[in-house]
C-alpha cells in the first residue's frame, strides 16, 4: 500500500477542504479477501446529506482519483452520507454492512463514525432466526429444482439451481456463525472462516459445481440439512418461497438472496 501513501494524503487534504466532505474511509475486508492487490484500493467518501442526495438524483456516486501521479494503482470508491449510514445501521441488507467491515478511517468531522461503523458491522441477531426461516426454505426449494433438472437433463435449469442451493446453503452456515454475508464473490472465503460447519462442507460444494450428480446432491444436501435443526417443525417452507420467489414485487422488498 506505500504506493498510495502519498496519494491517499493528497486525497484526504483536498477533500478535508471542501465543508460538504465530512470523513474519509478506506475500505478494509472487502477489498483484502476479494484478492487486491497493493494496486487496488477503495474509499468511501463520506459527504452532507444534501450533497448526496443531490448526487443521488444526477446518477453522480461512483469516485475515481483523476491524479495523473497514480500510474501503477487505482483508487476508486462512491459517495454515501450520514443519513445512509444510518439506514444501514438500523435497515441494512448483510452485503451492505459488510462493505463497512474492517474500514480504516482516514479523517472525520464525525464524532461517532467509529460508534455507527461498529453498529453497522455488528451482526442482526434479531433477524436471525427469521433470515434462517427463508433461507432454509430456498435450500429446500433448489435442491428439490436440483434433482428436478438433474433428472430431465436441463443443463440451463441445474446451473441456477446449484448456484442458489449454495447460496442458500451458505448463507444457513453463516448466520449460525452469526457472520454477515459479504455478497457472492466472498461467500467461500467466509464459509472458509466459518468455525461451525459440516464436515467436508467445502469439498461437496466444490465437487456439485464442478462434477453434479445425484450422489453429489446427495451428500450436500444431507450434509447442511442434518447439521442441525434449523427451523421450527411448523415451518411450511412451500409457503416462505411463494412469499419470496413469486410474491417478492408486491411489497417491493430486497431479493431474499440479498438480504
């Protein structure tokens, strides 16, 4: 990173005079475990309310360091505001609050950013058991529509299929571990991390994505369904995955996959 050092100095001078920048953040776990390199780094500009949703209306958040000195590297990053930072904080999808996990503050006008970053990246242990409810209802789900095209043949069909009984599965194994989802380039890395899991979990994944078949179905599905009792016996997981796959647009509400 002493390849930016300069450059984020630079940045961080010229932003502190404008009054409407109120912090400038260096995103942290986002950019290390997706494998950046020294050359690639991204900031969160912190701004006004105002400017933002100024910025907002014009399509205008995304930021990239125009210095002509930066030829080896790329700073890059977007525009959000304290209002959003509350939003995320008491509303925020996991991918959202993941993006703030392990940020390094470069300079604030804010008090309590550090205070808001905590509480952002802290997990939502009151939506636990209600986020296991869905997913567990979509693994059930992809896996019955995993033997479905396995069977028939529908190369199109499984290819989704294993892809969401993943997700789904995955994302079960992280909020046991009460770990944030950090969206699905990461989703391995974290179940890499995740101290409680089924044995060889990794290893069926791997092997349903690369070679399907029944007995690798098998195994997976097996493997995530008896590792413990997820949901209430009651549960009618038919039910949560007409609410989430077919009636999703009529609360216009966030993809269960991204929540």
């Amino acid at each position: 990173m002493s390849i930016f050092s300069a450059h984020l100095a630079r940045l961080s001078e010229q932003l502190q005079l404008d009054p409407s920048v109120l912090a400038l953040l260096l995103a942290g776990e986002e950019g290390s475990r997706s494998g950046a390199t020294v050359a690639e780094l991204d900031v969160i500009i912190v701004v006004s309310d105002e400017e933002f949703e100024q910025r907002l209306q014009q399509g205008r958040l995304y930021y990239k360091m125009t210095d002509c000195a930066v030829q080896n590297g790329t700073v890059t990053g977007r525009y959000i505001s304290p209002r959003y930072l509350d939003k995320v904080a008491r509303t925020g999808s996991e991918p959202a609050r993941f993006a703030f996990m392990g940020a390094v503050i470069v300079f604030s006008r804010l008090p309590q950013l550090r205070t808001m970053i905590n509480d952002i990246t802290e997990y939502p242990l009151h939506l636990k058991q209600a986020n296991m409810n869905r997913f567990y209802a979509q693994f059930e789900a992809w896996y019955h529509e995993c033997k479905r095209a396995l069977l028939q043949q529908e190369h199109y069909v499984l290819h989704q299929s294993i892809m969401n009984l993943l997700l789904f599965g995955g994302r079960l194994i992280l909020a046991h571990n009460e770990m944030l989802y950090p969206g699905y380039k990461l989703l391995v890395h974290m179940l890499e991390h995740a101290q409680r899991k089924p044995e060889q979990l990794l290893q069926s994944m791997q092997a349903m994505m690369v070679t399907p078949s029944e007995v690798c179905l098998e195994r997976l599905y097996r493997q995530i369904r008896d590792y413990r009792n997820w949901v209430d016996d009651e549960l009618s997981w038919t039910d949560y995955v007409i609410m989430d796959n077919e009636l999703q647009w009529l609360r216009q509400s966030v993809s269960v996959g991204d929540i």
